[in-house]
DNA sequence: TCCATTAGGTTGCAAAATGCAACCTATCTG
DNA sequence: CAGATAGGTTGCATTTTGCAACCTAATGGA
C-alpha cells in the first residue's frame, strides 16, 4: 500500500481528494476491475473474460492496483494460479462503487432499458445513498463549498 | 440530454451501470470539470485556469458533457462569454463525487499531507458516506452481488 | 478611432496510452 | 510425452492526449 503514484508521474491536483482518487483508479477499467472483484472474480483469466480488455492492459492494470494498495496478490492453493483480492482500502471503494451505480441506473439508461442491479444478501435493492450534512439533514452540492488548504 | 455514446462508440459493458457512468465520465478529466462546476466554476476560462488542462480538451470534454446532458451551455449576461451549469443529473453526481473525495481522504493521502476539505454552509464537516441495506443495516462489499440482467 | 486585451475557441504536430495478435514459459493432466 | 491451461510479454498499429501557435469576435481605454 503505497500512497504516491509511478516513479516520474505527479498528482493531477495534489491539495484535492477527488483528483488522487481520479489519478489513482480513473482509467477506463481500473474500476471496472475492481466492480468485477467485488462481485467474486479473483483471477487473470476471470478478469480478462468478464471485461474483455487487451491482455497487456489487464497486467498492467491489476499491477498499478496491487502497487496502490487496492489488490492484493497471492498464490493460489493449486500451485500455478494467481489470486488478486481486494484490501480493505479497495473494499471501501465499495460506497463510491455504489454511488456512481445508482447515478448510472437513474441518468444512462433509457426509460425501457433493463440493467443489472446490485442486490443485499437477500436479494433485496439497496436504498438510494445521498450526502447528508453534520446534523442529518439531505445536503445538496449548491449548500456546500470547498475549503482549501492553508 | 442523450441517453448514449456518440456514434460510432459502444457501451463498454451494456448492461452495467457502473461501466455506463464509467463510459461518460470516466476519463481524466470530466471528473475534474464536475468537482469545479459544483464549486461555481462557469466559464471556459475559469475550468482552463482551475484544472491547468489543455485548451483543445478542455473544449472536447466540455462539449461531451453538454452532448450527455451533465452540463448546460449558455451565453452569458454579459454577451461575450459562455456560462457552463450542470443540469440536474449533473447536480446529481455530487453523491458519487463526495464517495471518491472520501476514499482519497482516507487511503490517498500521508498522515501527514493536508487536503482540501468539503463543508457544508455552516463550515462542518460532512459525515462518512456509506451503503446500506433496505433494512439500515451498514453493507459491506461482501454482503452484496450483482443480479444480472435475464 | 485605434490598439491592446479578453474570451473561447481551432489547428498541426509530437508524445503517450490503448488495443490486437502472436509468441513465450511453467505447470498440470491424460 | 502431448496437449491444455494460466499468466504473462512483445511488436506494431491506432487512438487519445498534450503543447503551442494561430484565429475571430467583442470590449474598453487612450
């Protein structure tokens, strides 16, 4: 788990949370890879299947992973597999996972299109996730600002 | 507002909402250019001199989410310039935008590296965002799994 | 009125990222 | 030992990104 980026890159916007996340996993399949390890993929081959990404592509991307602490790769118990799961910092990615979901369910499809929907261990939906402020309230993007670092 | 890719593109993966968002606004950029809208940015200038991205991207990505109905453009009072304004589903992405910005707060950053901070209008603090079940129960990456289109 | 400045681009070209297909090595399995 | 499986690497073409120069229209001040 490393918090900086390759050798000779630099932050986008170093003072800004989003922008890390966004230099970190903002890529066309860093988080489709790890949607997919959430969803129980573990190895090379269940990856390259499920997203249909280059090869070339997919090893360098499950390596940037595994460098930023996001994977987590291992031997498999039969000896010639690898194991790629995800650490308790790429399992907190789950919420932002959630979020951008339920935006893509409510404003990428059209009213008569179908998708697939992200079920609790009952089958149930989950509820929709929305920022509150300190005290509870619903707290919208126009009442809130960015304070800047000193 | 136009539920789909330009023409000639393809939905990375079809039935997913999360690979759609990823699709729309998952580049380096379109992210960046929605944190600064939410925080009063409007102009073609004011998104240049904010973000230190190229000219002729700057102008690609802005005319993408306009085209996917993320941003609204206008001219403004003063006749000369253009006033960019995200639309409601624009509006709606703060959810997503405040997840990523907690995930990088908490795994992107040296204990001892500051960030910038989101407050709502009273100066506080936003409390951790995360999913849960129907019940109100926290839901963690594990307990859940995607249910696949018939 | 004329000249500089501001705003919002476009264009050409170089560099970097991405994608495809072929190839490689080690390990199982029959 | 032959073939299949797993997880890559390599070379090359295509696409995307970035930089810098250029362009046009509108303003604003001397």
């Amino acid at each position: 788990m490393d918090v900086a980026l390759a050798a000779g890159s630099a932050w986008t916007d170093p003072a800004c949370p989003v922008a890390r996340t966004v230099d970190l996993i903002g890529d066309r399949w860093s988080l489709l890879i790890i949607r997919d390890a959430m969803d129980g993929a573990t190895t090379f081959t269940e990856f390259l299947q499920r997203l249909g990404i280059a090869r070339n592509i997919l090893t360098d991307r499950l390596r940037k992973l595994v460098e930023h602490g996001i994977l987590d790769k291992s031997a498999a118990a039969d000896g010639r597999r690898h194991t790629y799961r995800l650490t308790e910092a790429g399992l907190d990615l789950f919420t932002a996972v959630v979020a951008l979901r339920q935006w893509g369910e409510r404003h990428a499809f059209a009213p008569d299109e179908s998708h697939s929907v992200l079920v609790d261990d009952q089958g149930r939906e989950l509820p929709e996730l929305h920022p509150l402020s300190r005290d509870g309230a619903p707290l919208s993007a126009e009442a809130s600002h960015v304070r800047k670092i000193a």
